[in-house]
C-alpha cells in the first residue's frame, strides 16, 4: 500500500491506499493545514504526520499534492495560498527522510491522475480536471499525460482571468486581480454571501455569521442569498471552462472539490452554462463529469503516482 498526501491551503488529506485495480482507501484523516506556519514549521510538522500515518503499515511509497507550482524534481516554486512555502525541494527532503519512494507534484495534478486512472475520466485519452475548495485548481491530461507545462504551471484555470474591469485592491497581488479563484473558491463564496445578504433581509445568513457551514445550510433550506451566490459562482467557473475548452479541445472536463459536494446545484449550473457558451461545435462534444472520488481524489492520485513511481524503479514520467 502508499500514502497519499493531499495538501491544501485549509485542509490536509492523509490516506493509505491499497490499489492494483480498484483503489481502497484502508485509512484516512484530515487535519488542519499550518498556513500560517514558516517552511521549517512546516516540513516539520508534515514528518512527524507521515511518521504517525506509516507507523506499522506495510508502506511502499508516499505520494504528495500541495497546492501550487512545482517542478518535475518536486520542488514547490510557489504557492498562493501558502505564503511561506516559496522555493521549497520538498520531494527531495522527504526522500532524504524517508526510505520509501517519494514523489510531490501539485494537488490538481495527482487528484487528474486518479480520474484519468480509475475515475470519472478513465475512458478518455485527454482530459481537464478541475477543483473548487479554498481555492480553484487545475490540470491537464493529454494523450495519456500529466501535462505540467514547462515551470509545472500548466493547467492553472484559477488564474485564468476573467474580469478584465477588476482594479487593484488593497493587499491584492496584481496576479490576482480578476482571476476565476478570486470569484469562485471558498472565500470568494463567503464574500459574495456577505454582500449580497443586504439586499435579502429575510435570508437565514441575515441573522448569523456567514460560514461556509451556514451557507450550506441555508442553500439545502432554498435561501436566495445562498443560492444566488452558489449560481454566481458556478456561472464564473463554467465561464472559464468554456474559455479553457476553446483553447485544449479535450473530450472531457472533470470538476470536484469540497464545493461541488457542498453544493448540489453547483455542477448542473456549470454544465448548463458550458452547454449554453462553448463553440457550438465543442458544445456538442464536450462532456462533463462529476469527479468519481470526491473530495478524496488527491489523496488516491497521490498514492498512484507513488506506486508508480516504486514499480519504475524510483523513475516515473506519468
């Protein structure tokens, strides 16, 4: 069995996955991610996880995601939403602590590679995979390839931009300014919901504090502030599919994330918005799915590249 790592800016996966066919995850956790921590607070807490999520499992690999651009080689160059982990080889440190193979790639990249593999996208040769949780990642699979680009920067649809009327704002990088994230991942929900709460006085998040908790809550309820917000937000992102279609032409787009399963409505609204806005020629083609492991898929992707890796001899070019 390997261990699946999924790291994101809030939360952290950890999984021991049994694969050669179907996956089984044996066990999982997740734990709050130290965002705030520095990269040696970091690397730290990240080896006394591993060595507490391996004790006395028959380990053969330890696989990794984090959110960001990383290289071929593992190293994390940089990651928005983890300010403090800039430059960092952390596939080479790890390997240096731990005996089993270890690869690191971008948490978009690994949860693509287990849809490609044995989920939502196993039937196809190339494929857009993408997430909605803190943050709005991507990635891409092309003829039977994880397709990291040049820098590992390759499939980053939450940078694409699409609000070319947004202005600077205060402590917002200018590579931020009128992304896809900044109006589609989890803080982008919270603050539309605090915003357009004002002009629904009898919405539910009228009376409380907006958590992502109550805004699901008062979406399941019919609430419409939740649901207006929700739609806002799945029009967006379909918006950037269509873009990222025009320009790939892949035969299938996958999207999940903690805000596809909080969110009912939010994948039909992004599949009618594809369907209404794509090139009528890709319209017609294009399919989206739904992705088969959830929130979860990292953590098996992580593991399959891992296993991979073991299998080649410690070489792996998925």
């Amino acid at each position: 069995m390997t261990l699946g790592i999924d790291i994101g800016a809030t939360r952290t996966k950890f999984g021991l996955v049994r694969a050669g066919g179907e996956p089984e995850l044996l066990w999982r956790q997740i734990v709050a991610t130290p965002h705030t921590a520095t990269a040696g607070e970091f690397l730290e807490w990240l080896q006394r996880a591993i060595h507490e999520s391996v004790q006395g499992a028959a380990v053969t690999g330890i696989g990794v995601g984090i959110a960001g651009f990383v290289t071929s080689e593992g190293v994390l160059v940089h990651s928005p939403n983890l300010p403090s982990l800039q430059q960092l080889p952390l596939q080479a440190w790890l390997q240096e602590r731990f005996s089993y193979p270890v690869i690191v790639d971008n948490d978009a990249n690994v949860a693509a590679w287990a849809e490609y593999r044995l989920g939502a996208a196993q039937d196809v040769l190339s494929c857009l995979y993408v997430t909605v949780g803190t943050g709005v990642g991507g990635a891409l699979i092309l003829n039977g390839q994880l397709w990291r680009g040049v820098y590992g920067g390759a499939g980053e649809i939450g940078h694409m931009i699409v609000d070319i009327t947004a202005t600077g704002q205060t402590g917002i990088p200018a590579f931020r300014i009128g992304v896809l994230e900044e109006y589609v991942g989890q803080a982008a929900l919270l603050r539309c919901a605090q915003s357009v709460v004002r002009r629904y006085p009898a919405s539910e998040l009228a009376s409380r504090p907006v958590t992502m908790e109550s805004l699901a809550q008062a979406y399941a309820a019919g609430d419409e502030a939740a649901r207006e917000c929700v739609t806002w937000a799945a029009w967006v992102l379909g918006l950037g599919i269509v873009s990222a279609i025009a320009l790939l032409d892949v035969e299938v787009a996958v999207v999940g994330g903690g805000i596809v399963e909080a969110f009912p409505g939010f994948f039909s609204t992004v599949q009618a918005t594809v369907q209404q806005r794509a090139l009528p020629p890709l319209a017609e083609r294009i399919q989206l799915r739904v992705a088969r492991f959830g929130t979860w898929s990292g953590v098996i992707g992580a593991a399959l590249l891992a296993e991979e890796k073991g299998l080649q001899g410690g070489n792996i070019n998925a």
